[in-house]
C-alpha cells in the first residue's frame, strides 16, 4: 500500500531529479526539443526506484528495473521523435549513480590509509563498493536491456 508521504517523497525525489537530468543533458549537448524528456525519464526513473526500495526490493534491483524502464521508454520516445535512444536515456539515468556509496567507499580507503587497518572500516568500504558497483551495473545492464531485445539482428533462440 502506498500512502500519501510515500507519494510526496517519490514527487520530491522526481523534482529533484529533474535537476541533473538537464544538466546533464545539457553537457552532452541533447538538443532542446529532447531536454523536456530527459526531465521526465530522469523524473519517472528516479520516482520508479523510490518505489521499489519503499516496497522492500534493494536499491540494487530498483535501479536496475528503473533504468530498465527508461530504456524502454527511451526506445518508444525515438522512434517517435526519430533520434537515437541514447539521446533520452542516458541523461536520465544520471541522477541514479551511486555518489554517496562510492563516496563513503572513498573515505573508508582514506581512513585506512590514515588509522590503519581496522576491520569496521575495511567492512564499511566494502560494503559501499560492492553496493556502488552493483548499481553501476544495475543501470548499464538496464538500459542496454531494450537495446538487446529490440535492435537484434538475429533472433533470440
């Protein structure tokens, strides 16, 4: 069941989502008819995997299926709009990349580096990598999901 603060945190999260899915855009140089639907893929991604995580599945499957989803979404929007998918899809995803987890992974390597070895800080950075890195590769397998199914050029089986 979702309540009414789950729906205004998944409103807040997509607002700001919004956020560095234009930038983004804007620093690979999508041209601007394309920027309103880097919002709303960057928007609809990030909202997708607040949902997920809210109804209990791991913020690694979530952004997995999210990214997924605006793969997908990404395929309908060029062949509608005529351009390559890439074009809506990548700025999208941006606000998904694990910054805090690598970050703190960052910092458990500079504590090691300046207290020594211990093994809650080796715990804490392995544990912020391997979560880092298995959602990096969440969001690369899903958004080149839809690429894999539909451009083929021989069949599945």
């Amino acid at each position: 069941m979702v309540g009414m603060n789950t729906v205004m945190m998944m409103l807040h999260n997509g607002l700001f989502a919004i956020v560095p899915a234009v930038g983004f855009a804007l620093l690979f140089n999508v041209p601007v008819k394309a920027l309103k639907f880097c919002a709303m893929g960057g928007a609809l991604g990030h909202m997708l995997r607040y949902l997920l995580i809210d109804c209990g599945l791991s913020i690694e499957m979530s952004s997995f299926i999210a990214a997924a989803a605006i793969g997908f979404l990404g395929v309908y929007w060029s062949q509608r709009f005529l351009a390559h998918p890439k074009v809506f899809t990548v700025a999208a995803v941006i606000p998904m990349v694990p910054g805090v987890f690598a970050f703190k992974a960052m910092i458990a390597l500079v504590e090691i580096n300046q207290q020594g070895f211990s093994e809650p800080l080796l715990a804490a950075l392995f544990e912020n990598l391997l979560k880092a890195l298995f959602i990096i590769a969440g969001l690369a397998i899903g958004l080149a999901l839809p690429g894999l199914l539909f451009y083929r050029r021989r069949s599945v089986v």
